[in-house]
C-alpha cells in the first residue's frame, strides 16, 4: 500500500515538472521573441532618426531653392580644401559671382520667374564645373566657386565659359524668355591668407566688375 502511494507521488512530482518545464520553456521561448521584435524596433527607430539627423543637417547646409550648399555648408568645404592647398602647395582660387540686374527681373516677372533663373543658373555651375570644386549659393542672386588645384588663367578661362553661357542662355518661363548675364571676380589664394581673406579680395574684383559695366570677369591680384 505504501509503495502505491508512494509510486502515485514520484507520478504527480514528475507531471508537475513536466508541466513547470513546459511553463518555463515556454516563458523563455516568450522572452526570446520579445528580445527579438524589442532589438529591432530598436534598429528600426536608430535606422529613423538617423535618417532624420542627417537630414536635419543637410537642410542646415544646403540651400532649399537652387540644392547647393548654402554659407554655413560652404565654410565646412571650403576650410578644407584651404588646408590642403597649403598642405599641397597647390593653387586654389575662388570666383564670386553675382546676376546682374537680378532685382529688375524680379520687379519685371515676379519672383517665381527669379526663382526658376536661380536654379538654371546653378544647373549650369554645377554642369560646367568638376566634382571637386565647391559650389555655393552665398546669398540671394550671389554665388561663389572654390576651385581646387587651378591656376588663376585656368579659373579666368572657366570665369569666361560661365559668363558667356550665361550670357548666351534663354530661360522660358510662363510664356516669356527670360536672359541675364552675370559679373565675376576672380582671386588666387595667397600664402597664409585665411578663406575669408580670400573671400573677401574675390569680392572686391567682383565689385569692380559691375562698376565696370557688369558681364565682365576681373581679378584681385593683391
């Protein structure tokens, strides 16, 4: 009788076990899966604000209307590329240029119409150039090219390809063809000059071109 119920017992303690077992197992199995779907949900929202971060930065540095850099986009580039030349040894040079009569335009045809001459003209910069020049939108009808291992007469050679495609270019827009020209002011990089001395001596030949006439190319050379 005695090994009855003791045999009864060691049956019960086994089926419960077994089912305490099959309880855990099935907890771990329950956990596993909640680890799996927690791990990627969050690979999913890093892989999100990623993405968002890094177009909240490019907003930061581009310009919406014409896609180029804007200021604060060109300066990170542009400080760079300074530093290599003088690691180099190697020319750099920057031309500044400027739609001429841009406002007359605007008050003409509205600003729509500027906006569309905008984006052609920095289409055809970003045609006309290489990759690995620098091209900026430094403010309103006023951009600027950094160009990387190029003489002074190789940047006055692509000042004038740019002067007279612009020039010679027709810009249809709501029934009427649009033209303008462009003003250009060309400076080398010295030794030891900073970017923004640079800037600024492309910005005085820039000057003297619309004082000259406008549709025109100088250079600073001091």
């Amino acid at each position: 009788m005695l090994h009855s119920v003791s045999a009864a017992a060691l049956f019960v303690d086994k089926h419960e076990d077994g089912a305490v077992a099959g309880i855990r197992q099935s907890l771990y199995l329950n956990l596993l899966i909640c680890l799996i779907v927690t791990s990627i949900v969050i690979a999913l929202v890093s892989l999100v604000m990623a993405r968002y971060q890094r177009r909240i930065s490019a907003l930061a540095t581009t310009d919406l209307l014409t896609r180029l850099p804007n200021r604060r986009g060109f300066e990170l580039l542009a400080n760079q590329a300074v530093q290599e030349a003088r690691r180099t040894a190697n020319p750099l040079c920057a031309l500044m240029l400027d739609l001429d009569n841009f406002k007359l335009l605007n008050d003409s045809h509205g600003h729509m119409a500027g906006d569309e001459v905008l984006r052609h003209f920095a289409s055809t910069l970003q045609n006309t150039v290489r990759k690995s020049d620098i091209i900026c939108r430094w403010g309103g009808e006023e951009f600027i090219l950094l160009l990387k291992d190029t003489s002074p007469e190789q940047a006055r050679e692509l000042g004038e390809k740019i002067r007279q495609l612009t020039e010679q270019s027709s810009i249809h827009f709501n029934n009427a063809d649009l033209r303008i020209t462009t003003s250009l002011g060309l400076a080398k990089l010295h030794d030891e000059e900073s970017l923004e001395q640079l800037i600024t001596r492309a910005d005085r030949a820039l000057y003297r071109a619309k004082q000259s006439g406008r549709n025109r190319l100088c250079e600073e050379t001091l």
